[in-house]
C-alpha cells in the first residue's frame, strides 16, 4: 500500500517535518530548501501523487512533540526512546556526532574530551545526547533544554566542550572554536512515521532503498 492523502487524513498534502537545526540534511535557501532530507521528501511525495507541504521545526525535540497532529512523515534521528509514539523506516544516511571546543585545545580528539573530567554541554532529547550519557564521566554532562540553549550557554563561556551534530557544529567555527576532527558516534537517520501510520512503512522503505542506492 502507497502513501495517500486518504491514508494520512489530508486533501492531497503530505505534510513533513523538518528539522531546520540539523544542517547536514535540511537548510532554508531563500523560500525554499536544499539538503538530502528534503530531497527524499520531495522523492516521497512524488511517489504517493500529494503536495509537499513543509513544516519547520526548531530541533528533533519539537518534532517529536508534534508526533500525530502537526505532521505526516518527519525526519529524525533513529532513537529507541521514541518508539512508542514513532515508527522508523530503514537508514538513509547517518551523520557524526562530535564536540565543538574552544580555541586553546586544538588537538583534542573525543577520547580526550570525555576522559578530561571537563564538563560538556549537551541537549537533552537529542539522539546525539542518549549516545553520549554512557560514555561521558558520571557528573560531567550539563543538559541543557535545547540545542540552541546549549550553543549559546556554551559560547557565553560554559563547559568545556559542546557536543552535537558536526555539519551544525562546523557552522560555528570561528577564531574562538573549533570542531573535534573524529566523532563519538553515528547517528543513523530515517523517516518517521506517527505509529498509527505505521503500515505505510513498507512503501516508505521502498523510496528510502531506491534514493539511498542512487547516492
């Protein structure tokens, strides 16, 4: 069974999720969008004969809340802790999670961030942040509400280190930071669909294999 409007309650509308804090996939240019993830929304709704009906969000956190009235298929990180709201198809593309460190420690790599003891802001509801409880020091983590509340506690000069995805890390590199060059995980991407859709997943998975062989 393919995508419909019938099947997702719209008029001829298929409405997506997108995350514009995840740069590597998504970014605005002028009224439009460019990026991997919004390529394989354009590919779906094709697919299923509806209108692509973007919805932006702030981060993953806000889309996750919107699950089952805002949106029909999102784009988000594969997280187990939100498999009760959200069915997840196959991987489309995987993106790093790394740090953004101040100027002053220019070779660090994540091996040392975590083992320094130094304190590390990070976001909670972040896929990257359920990666990195386990293997940051007990007590060294510092979570903020947001990614951006995290950016902007971190570059008024908390923590040590910011821990995030690496294309929206590497926007902020300038004269006082710089981005760790290896990752402290890979975070696999899918679309997501609200559970109650969940028997569109096969179609889904169809699109998503054929865009990610053509990569």
């Amino acid at each position: 069974m393919g995508l419909t409007g019938h099947a997702f309650g719209q008029d001829g509308a298929l409405r997506v999720g997108l995350n514009m804090n995840n740069a590597a996939l998504i970014r605005k240019d002028g009224a439009g969008y460019t990026g991997v993830a919004y390529a394989l929304a354009q590919r779906l709704a094709e697919a299923a004969g509806l209108r692509l009906e973007p919805v932006e969000y702030p981060n993953a956190r806000s889309v996750v809340d919107a699950v089952g009235s805002d949106w029909d298929i999102a784009f988000l990180a594969i997280d187990p802790a939100r498999t009760d709201r959200i069915a997840f198809s196959d991987p489309y593309r995987s993106v790093e999670a790394t740090f953004l460190v101040r100027d002053g420690s220019p070779n660090l790599r994540c091996s040392d961030v975590l083992a320094s003891g130094e304190p590390i802001l990070s976001a909670r509801g972040a896929a990257y942040h359920a990666q990195l409880e386990p293997l940051a020091r007990p007590g060294t983590l510092i979570v903020a509400a947001s990614p951006a509340e995290a950016l902007e506690r971190f570059r008024a000069g908390e923590g040590a280190a910011l821990a995030g995805i690496r294309n929206t890390l590497a926007a902020q590199e300038d004269a006082g930071f710089g981005v760790v060059p290896d990752c402290f995980a890979r975070i696999e991407q899918a679309v997501a669909l609200p559970l109650h859709n969940r028997a569109q997943l096969g179609f889904v998975n169809e699109i998503v294999s054929a865009f990610r062989d053509e990569a």
